[in-house]
C-alpha cells in the first residue's frame, strides 16, 4: 500500500468509508485507498474466469490490479465465474446494458461486435511499445470485413498432448504418439494391455471443442475457408470423422459424451487415462497434488495429421469493453499496462499464458526449457515452438460471429459424436453438421 501524500483523516471515518464502499460494492476482490477515499475516485470493474493456475490469480487480484489502482485512484473490482457462466453472463449484461467495464472471454466473442468499443486504438498503443502481435490474435479479434477490432488479446494457451510415458513406452512409442495414427495404434494397445482407455472428449465443452478441430484440420477440412464460405462437407471431414469414431471404438469409454472441461484433467491425474490434449493445467495440476504422476505425465505438440500438424490454442483471452461500460478510459489503460507487465504474468500463470506481443517475454524458450519445478526441467521445451502449430478457431479464415455461434453450439463436437455413436453415418453427420453451418452463416451474412 503506498504511503499518505495528503491530509490526514481519523482511523474511524476511513474505516466508516472503506467498509461501506465495499459492503456496496458486494464483489469478489475490491480494494480502496485510504489516502484518496474522500477524493472522487473511479471504479474499474472486471469479469474472468477463475484460472486454472491458482497463482496466477493471486499475483493478478492481490499484486497487479492493487497496484494499478494506486497508480491510477481507482477502485478495481474482479469477479472470477467458472468457465461455463461466461457466456451466459456476458449475454445478460448485453441485455441490460450494465454490468463490468472488462470482460474476458475464452474464445473469440465476434457476435457480440455490435455491443462493443472497437479496440483498435489499443493494439495501436501496445504495438508502439512492443511490437507487431502476433497472426494468432489479429484472426481471433478483427473482423476482415468491418475492420473492427472486437476485443483485444492478451495472451493465448497452448494446446498440447499430455500422455503416460510409462503406459505408451511399454506399447512402444517410449515418446508418446507423434501422429494421429500413432494415438490410435497406441492407445488402443494401452487399453487392450492395460485397461486405460484414451482421453479424448466428445461432449459439448470447451476441451471437446478444440480437440475436434484439431482433427479436422490435421485431416485437411474445415468449416469455412480463407474467404468465410463454408466448405465443412468434403472428404476430407469425412476421414477426420471416420478416425475419431474408430478412436472412439477402440480406445474410450461411453463417459467421454458426458465430460465436462476440468473431466480428463481429472481423468489423467487420477491414473486412468492413457493421453489428453489440454493445456499444461494437466501437468502444473499434477506437480502440485501428485508428483509421482507429475514425472510420468509428459507433453507432445499437436498430433500430425495425414495432412498437417496443426491444433487450435486452448484458450484465446479476448477483453472486451462495452459500449455501455462506465470505465471506457480506465479499461483501455488497464489493458496497455497489462502487456506492459506481461512478463511477470507469464511466470505468475506457471508458464500457461502465452503472450501475443512476443518481445514481452523475449527469453521464453530459455524459460521453458529450464523450470525447476518439470521433470525433467526441458518438460514445457516442447512449446518452444507454438506457433508453428497453433492456429485460431475459424481456420483458415478469421473468427467471425458465425465461427463463434457455430463454435458455442457446438456444431463440429455433435457431428463427431453423432458418427462416434453410430446415431449417424459419417457422411450423414458431415452433411447435417455443413447444413446446420450453413444455416448459421446465412443468418451473420
């Protein structure tokens, strides 16, 4: 807390005047400033998720955000919700035009371009600062042909393979699968072996969401092109769907339709599960409560495809600030100043957010390839290269409104699950899936 530069005021009426701000203020983490509480001072309000790396959070509402409101006498507010209530909040604030200056989203919110500030000037301040950000963040956040910046990206999540290295070395891949046929091959042998089935979601959930596109890439489709013109419907969608299903068959268990997005987490930490594709919650999770599976849990970059390694990041933090926020200022000076220290939040986060203005963490190969926490040390080595396998939801094109209500209906996970089950041919499930995108784009043209 930084020192009283002012008049004095009496211990009772600070705390008569703290106490009630903050009993009004009923949010998750508020903090006032003795020393300008009789001064008009502005609210920053924020809502986020509640990370995964519980560091991460401390450092951002207990160190960052605390001392950024001295700086700038601002009351900040932050509300942590669970990844599944964003959605569901943001649109209730939309509707009553109130709620938080800042709100970040896990995926690219395009279809809320109307109801948001165009955040262009921001990118413009931090990339006079830092640089060009990188491909990644420019296709999850402008709209190609508005040309409005619909949020701003701070960091994105890796997507990686975490797998058993004690469970794939005695079926012979002592590295884990490399490629998609590998993972089949592989997991099928662990299960036959020893019981353990694969751990790859087909539920309607955010980890399901970014698994299937990962296959459907790597296999060569798509939903949309580079122009946004749906192209879901060829055979190359088909093979990726075939595969998924024979993964299905051979290798999983029927709960994988019912998964959550904390349930292979859970699965893998527990010892059950043979391979996830998530984010290196998995590992950090494991070296914390398990550390006997933490050494036994190791990483692979995305899987390859017959036609590409390629996996979608994670999560994509996107900020937005409303139209209607109270704090428009405050909101657009907190961003800048976030990437300003996004070194330290890189290392708060354990390695987990990446930053989308690199020269912010200029070192992080070395940082990956030397942490005293990974056994061994270069465990998180292997994301040295990210951006060379991972791309924005949209792939090829950029995320628009259609990417994004096709992306929280889940349109691409119900059409594996739909052939996984065998409710569906293949083929059928590809074509009721394009007609349903189909439907979809024509309604956001």
């Amino acid at each position: 807390m930084s020192k009283q530069s002012g008049g004095k005021i009496s211990r009772r009426k600070f705390v008569k005047l703290s106490g009630g701000a903050v009993a009004a203020a009923g949010m998750t983490s508020a903090f006032l400033f003795p020393t300008r509480a009789l001064a008009q001072q502005k609210t920053l309000k924020i809502l986020q998720w509640s990370h995964f790396v519980p560091g991460y959070d401390k450092w951002f509402d207990n160190t960052f955000t605390k001392e950024w409101g001295a700086k700038h006498n601002t009351n900040v507010v932050v509300d942590h919700i669970a990844i599944a209530e964003i959605n569901a909040r943001a649109a209730a604030e939309v509707s009553a035009k109130k709620g938080h200056d800042l709100v970040m989203f896990l995926s690219p919110p395009a279809a809320y371009e109307k109801q948001v500030i165009d955040h262009r000037d921001i990118y413009a301040e931090v990339e006079r600062k830092h640089g060009k950000k990188i491909s990644l963040a420019e296709k999850s956040t402008l709209n190609p042909k508005t040309k409005k910046y619909f949020a701003f990206s701070d960091s994105f999540v890796p997507d990686p393979g975490n797998y058993r290295q004690d469970l794939w070395s005695q079926v012979g891949f002592p590295h884990g699968p490399d490629t998609y046929n590998d993972l089949l091959v592989g997991a099928k042998r662990i299960k036959q072996k020893f019981g353990n089935p694969c751990g790859v979601g087909l539920s309607q959930e955010l980890d399901t969401n970014m698994a299937m596109r990962a296959v459907l890439w790597s296999y060569g489709g798509a939903e949309q092109n580079e122009a946004g013109q749906v192209v879901l419907n060829s055979k190359n969608t088909i093979e990726a769907v075939k595969f998924v299903r024979e993964l299905y068959r051979q290798t999983e268990t029927p709960e994988v339709f019912s998964w959550d997005p904390s349930s292979n987490n859970r699965g893998i930490l527990s010892g059950k599960l043979s391979f996830v594709q998530n984010a290196i919650s998995v590992t950090r999770s494991a070296e914390k409560d398990n550390p006997e599976m933490s050494k036994q849990i190791q990483l692979r970059p995305a899987l390859r495809g017959p036609v590409r390694r390629i996996a979608a990041e994670h999560v994509m933090s996107c900020y937005v600030i409303w139209e209607f926020a109270e704090n428009k200022e405050s909101a657009r000076q907190f961003l800048v100043d976030l990437i300003d220290g996004f070194s330290t939040a890189f290392n708060a986060s354990e390695f987990y957010n990446f930053p989308c203005f690199p020269t912010t963490v200029p070192d992080i190969k070395a940082r990956l390839a030397n942490d005293p926490k990974a056994v061994p040390k270069d465990k998180y080595a292997v994301l040295g290269d990210v951006l060379t396998w991972a791309t924005n939801v949209g792939y090829p094109g950029y995320a628009t409104a259609a990417i994004d209500e096709a992306f929280n209906t889940f349109v691409i996970p119900t059409m594996f699950a739909k052939a996984a089950r065998d409710e569906m041919s293949p083929e059928a499930a590809v074509k009721a899936a394009d007609t349903e995108l189909r439907r979809i784009f024509a309604k956001w043209k």
